[in-house]
C-alpha cells in the first residue's frame, strides 16, 4: 500500500509538472509568418526536460502535404540535439516500419531509428511519440528520446504528453489563426489599393495621355511635338506599370493562386530569413504546370535549397531561376557563398536528389571552396501538363 501511494504521489507531481509546462506554451509560440511560428526550439526543449528525455524534437508537415504526406520538416530542436539537424527535411517519416502517425494515442519505440533514421541519435532508446492534433488537424508530431540504459516511460507520462502535445497544436492553431486573420485584413487593403488605382489613377492618366495627343497636332515646332509624343509614351509605359501592379496585389490578395504565385510565396517564406532578396527569374508557361506532384515537389526542392543557402551557405547574394524549356522543368540556383567539396555527407542534397528521381529527372551540384555553388534541378514535364 505504501509503494502504490508513493506511485500515485508521484503520478500526481508529473501531471502537475505538465500542466505547468503547458500552461507556459502561450509565452513561447509566436510566429514570425504563417508557416514559420517562433519558440519552437523553446518548446522542444520544455518537452524535453517534463519527459526527462536526452534528445526532444518538433516534426511539422512539409507546406501543401499536411493533409496525407508523410515528409515532414524538424521545426524545433532541444538541448543536445546537433545544431545542423534544425530545418532538415525527412521523406517518408515512419513508412518503412508502417507506423500510424495520425489520429493516433501517443505511443512508445523501441528506439528512434524506427521513426528518425538518423546516426545522430544511435544513444538512444525508448522513443515517445506523440501527435501534434487539435481540432481533427494533424499539425505534426512531438518526439522525445531517452538515453540508453534510462528508465522506460510510465503510462502517466504517455498520457501526459498526449495532453501536452495537443497544447502544442492548439496554441500552433492560435498563431495561424492571428496570421490569417492579418493576411485578411492586408488583402482588403490591397484590393482597395488596385481598385482605386484601376477605377482612378489609370482612368486619370490615359485622359491626359489623350490630351497631350489631341494637343501635339496643335504644337507649332517639330520639337514640341517630338517632346509631346515623349512624354505621351511615357504615360503608356507608367499605365502598363500600374497595370503590372495592380495584378501583382490581386495575386498577392489571393485571388489567382497559379503555379507561378504558389512558387513566389514558397520562395518568400523560405527567404524571410536572408539579409537579402534573391534574384529571381520565371520562365514564361509556368502556369500551364497542372501536375500536382511535380509542382508540390518543385515547391519542396525550392524550399530544401534555400533553406541550404540560409543554413550553410554564408552566401552574399542568390541567382535564382525556374524555367520551362520544352518537355522539362529546370530550377537553377547559384549562390556566393563558400562552397564545399563534393563527396561528402548529404541531407537535404539527398532529399533533392530522390524527388528528381522519383520524378525521373537528375539533381546536379557545381561547387567550389569560396566560389559558391549551382545546383540545377531537372525533371521532365509530364504530357499535357
């Protein structure tokens, strides 16, 4: 009787523990974008010091494959964990060994390697995983790692960290929620914008462009009308700018997502974090891309090569281009920064190169020590896409 009052005693003081952890989430999670929340290293390592685990890790769906996908991206790291590890992609989490990762109770692995094949975690053994879920949405999964040799988890502790986990999501739910309602509000204020410039300004230019050309036939010197039929076609090419300004606010205002503004948000949101704007070129019948799967791992391979040049790069300026030429699909980047010798160990590299394959296409890397680096990615388009 003693043992099992101490045991509830204890199961007390975790669920209390927990409870308190959760209920510092909201200080933590914040968001710098929708797909980009803040805190989430600071929410790993909560996680794992209440699961009394070495390693804690925070798996988020890769953007466009939340509903079915199995890759996923580690959005948030503990103490311990290799620096180099954070934003790496992972393809099919847990396929090999068949594991149900949604609508799922938290549940306990032998060791990572059935979830994570990853040598960085080869001293640990009993694995908690618990999914990241609130309000029927999966939002990713919360893997805490013990060390070898450490205790296993308790059924308070799998309890508890289901709990926690939906905490995570919930407040996770709460950033976007505030992120959407702002991107509302932006894009009434953008179509304000565009219809004012529309139904206003251009109106107002083109008049006194066809002023200036009634008034040139009037214009007593050859000069003064060389002068008028100036400045009239400089009011045509300011029309056609205003135009070009107004559909870029509609595009951004989310009335047209086209392949091509798909591929501008993936390229903004995977830049936020460079001190810099990459060059950027699209190529032209990029809209006419209707094929999901080459185009979700288009966006994919965009978001794995700047995330690159963010994390290991040191690079001053990028060169970015995508372009469809023929049957294929190119994307080309080339950054400044320092380089590396090619034959050594690959991460996301790796996770390019499958989806070329996969694709039938090929993943080809130009590097140098302090010159920079091109990667060309090239797969064929399917027909009638």
């Amino acid at each position: 009787m003693a043992l099992e009052n101490a045991q509830l005693y204890q199961d007390a003081a975790d669920r209390a523990r927990w409870l308190t952890a959760s209920a510092s989430l909201g200080t933590l999670l914040g968001g710098e974008s929708l797909h980009h929340p803040r805190g989430l290293d600071e929410v790993a390592e909560l996680a794992r010091r209440e699961s009394r685990a070495k390693y804690a890790l925070l798996l988020t769906p890769i953007v466009g494959e939340a509903e079915t996908g199995t890759s996923y991206r580690i959005a948030g790291i503990s103490e311990h964990v290799h620096r180099h590890l954070a934003g790496r992609v992972l393809l099919d989490v847990g396929s090999r060994h068949h594991l149900a990762l949604r609508n799922t109770e938290p549940f306990v692995l032998a060791g990572p390697a059935q979830l994570l094949p990853l040598g960085e975690f080869a001293d640990g053994q009993a694995t908690l995983v618990a999914e990241l879920i609130a309000r029927g949405m999966h939002s990713g999964l919360l893997v805490m790692i013990r060390a070898r040799g450490a205790e296993d988890y308790r059924p308070v502790e799998e309890q508890m960290a289901g709990i926690f986990a939906a905490d995570i999501a919930q407040g996770l739910g709460l950033v976007q929620m505030h992120h959407l309602r702002e991107e509302v509000l932006l894009y009434l204020e953008r179509e304000r914008i565009a219809r004012d410039l529309h139904d206003i300004v251009i109106q107002r230019i083109f008049a006194a462009g066809l002023g200036i050309s009634a008034l040139r036939k009037q214009l007593p010197s050859e000069a003064a009308r060389e002068r008028a039929a100036g400045i009239a076609s400089e009011l045509d090419t300011t029309i056609a700018e205003l135009r070009a300004t107004i559909y870029s606010l509609r595009v951004n205002a989310g009335q047209s997502e086209t392949p091509s503004s798909r591929m501008l948000r993936t390229i903004r949101l995977a830049s936020e974090p460079l001190e810099f704007t990459p060059a950027l070129r699209l190529g032209d019948n990029l809209d006419a891309l209707l094929d999901e799967v080459t185009l979700g791992n288009l966006l994919a391979v965009l978001t794995e090569a700047l995330s690159n040049v963010v994390r290991h790069a040191r690079a001053h300026a990028v060169d970015l281009a995508v372009e469809r030429t023929g049957d294929s699909l190119r994307l080309i980047l080339h950054d400044d920064g320092i380089g590396f010798l090619p034959g050594g160990p690959e991460s996301g590299l790796a996770n390019m190169r499958q989806r070329a394959a996969e694709l039938g296409g090929e993943l080809r890397i130009d590097s140098t020590p302090g010159e920079g680096t091109t990667l060309h990615w090239i797969v064929p388009v399917p027909a009638g896409s």
